[in-house]
C-alpha cells in the first residue's frame, strides 16, 4: 500500500445498509493494514474552517509576549499555549520546531468532570479565536463519533459501543504553527516521528507534502489529503484496546525543501480522548490462539499520564 485509502463518511450515515457496511469494511481493513484513512463526507464546512484559519494565523501572529501571557504552569500543557520547542516525541531529546495552542473539552452537566479536566483558556485579544475554536471542536467530536460507530461494528461491539466513553472525554484540538525555518536545524524536524496517544486522530491541514506515515516494512510514504479531506489515524488507546488488530502507526513532519524554509506551515489535530476511568483492557474478541493478549489492563487516565511523562510535559 503507497497511498492512504480515501473513504466517505456520508455512505455511514446514508440510510443505505449496503453503503454502510462497506464503509465500515473499508475503515476496519485500513486500519488493520496502515492505521491512516482520508475521510470525506465531514462535519466541518468551509466557511468554519476558513474562519479556523484565519484566527489561528491571527493569534500566532500576536507578539510573543502576549502569546506567552496563555501559557499556564503545572498542567503538562493540557490547554492554552505551548511555545516553540517544548515539546519533544518520546526518546528524543531535541525539541520539534513547533508552537501550539490547546481547546480542550467544554463540559455538559458533569461537575466531577469540570474539576477535573483544566479549564479552557479564553483570548482576550481575539473574541473570534475562542469561539470558532470551540465550533470546530464540536463538528470534530461529532465526526469522529460517527468513525468509531463504524469501528465498533467492524470490531463486533455494539454501534454506540464508544458513545458513553467519548461524551465529555478528555479530548483536545491542537492548532499547530511550525514557523520558517530561521538556522539550519540540528537533528530536529517539525515533528518528529511518533504515535499519538488517544483513540483516534483526526487532522485538518495535511494537503501538501509534510505528514509522512511509516509502512509496516519501514518505508516512510507521504500522506497527502486532499481539500475536502481529513486525514483520521489510529491512536495507542485504540490499538492496545484491540490488541494491535487495528494499528497504531508512527508518522512525521518533515522539514521543507530549503528553499520553502521560509514559509509557515499549519496543521490542527483533533486528539480523541475517552473519559479517564475508561477501561483499555484488551477486547475479548481481539484475542485468540494466534494473538495473545498483549497489554496489562490499564485506565485511560493512567495510560495519559504514563505518556505526558515520557514526553516531558509533566515530571512523575
């Protein structure tokens, strides 16, 4: 496989069985096969992702002292801003040459939620910023909803199997800037390689070359969407939820050619996140003669601060 398959979301929700079962087989066996898909047919229209744009450059643009000023302490980055270099993949001890923003979860009538999750952090300086943000969040909740209701029936649970673990998760919406490349980097790119952490991935701003993707046999491919696309991967949670059957693979960014030095790059990954006390113990039905269980029973909670700590986001 040398490309990422392209599937639509609309044959999911169409009504047409026929249509709906081969939407969930086309998903099901691309994650199996190279854990990526381009999904058309999402949530997410053109007039909101225009305005998603065009605040995120505003805000990135904002001196960095003020950009600063939304940086909170003590939360492992979780919401506000991350400033350029902080984050590193794990095991790699160079910083990725990125700034980014957090929306995390806006919580419906779960106190015990709201104390535990930080709070957003609002922009005084861009009213627009916070609210097309947190519209955004929302259609890419929804769409990613409807992805793992497909998942569910390709796994053999029960359609709405995530629901209730995905309703006021721990998800978040990460507006990434990755500023022209200024010195020639010493052994950092825009985002080294790595999994991510969450159930599944869904990312706005992959149309041009950049995002890399791993194959099994090592090859690294371009994952290259197209205008109407998301591209949606699969996260550690959901490969180890399913002992591997549907994988998890690692991927990049790559630097520009020299020449495009100059120039900025944005991308928004949507991270899914179930609730903390949601249980990622291996699937019964992922689990066979052939595919032992592979994972010790762990929370989501747990498994999220394991991999903050790796990352260097929050100390033990």
């Amino acid at each position: 496989m040398d490309r990422i398959p392209s599937v639509n979301l609309k044959d999911f929700v169409s009504g047409d069985a026929a249509k709906k079962q081969k939407f969930v087989e086309e998903i099901g066996k691309a994650y199996e096969d190279i854990g990526f898909v381009a999904l058309k047919g999402h949530f997410l229209d053109d007039t909101l992702v225009d305005n998603l744009y065009g605040e995120v450059k505003n805000f990135f643009d904002l001196p960095i002292e003020t950009k600063r000023s939304y940086e909170v302490p003590g939360i492992g980055g979780q919401r506000g801003y991350i400033s350029f270099g902080k984050e590193s993949a794990k095991g790699k001890k160079e910083g990725d040459l990125k700034e980014f923003w957090h929306f995390g979860q806006f919580v419906e009538n779960d106190p015990k939620l709201e104390e535990e999750y930080p709070a957003n952090v609002s922009v005084n300086e861009l009213p627009a910023f916070n609210e097309t943000g947190k519209e955004t969040y929302r259609m890419l909740e929804k769409t990613a909803k409807y992805v793992l209701r497909a998942l569910a029936l390709y796994l053999n649970l029960e359609e709405t199997y995530f629901d209730q673990y995905i309703h006021n998760g721990n998800s978040i919406l990460r507006p990434i800037h990755y500023p022209p490349i200024i010195n020639e980097p010493k052994n950092a790119v825009r985002a080294a390689a790595h999994g991510d952490i969450n159930l599944i991935t869904l990312l706005m701003g992959a149309q041009g070359r950049g995002l890399q993707v791993q194959k099994h046999d090592g090859e690294w491919i371009d994952a290259i969407a197209e205008p109407d696309e998301l591209m949606i991967n699969v996260g550690d949670m959901l490969s180890r939820h399913t002992n591997n059957k549907l994988k998890s693979t690692i991927h990049r960014v790559i630097n520009p050619p020299r020449e495009l030095w100059g120039t900025s790059r944005y991308s928004m990954p949507f991270f899914m996140h179930p609730i903390s006390d949601m249980k990622l113990d291996v699937l019964e039905s992922c689990i066979d003669e052939n595919n032992p269980k592979q994972y010790e029973d762990i929370t989501a909670g747990e498994f999220l601060h394991e991999r903050l700590v790796d990352l260097g986001l929050i100390k033990k």
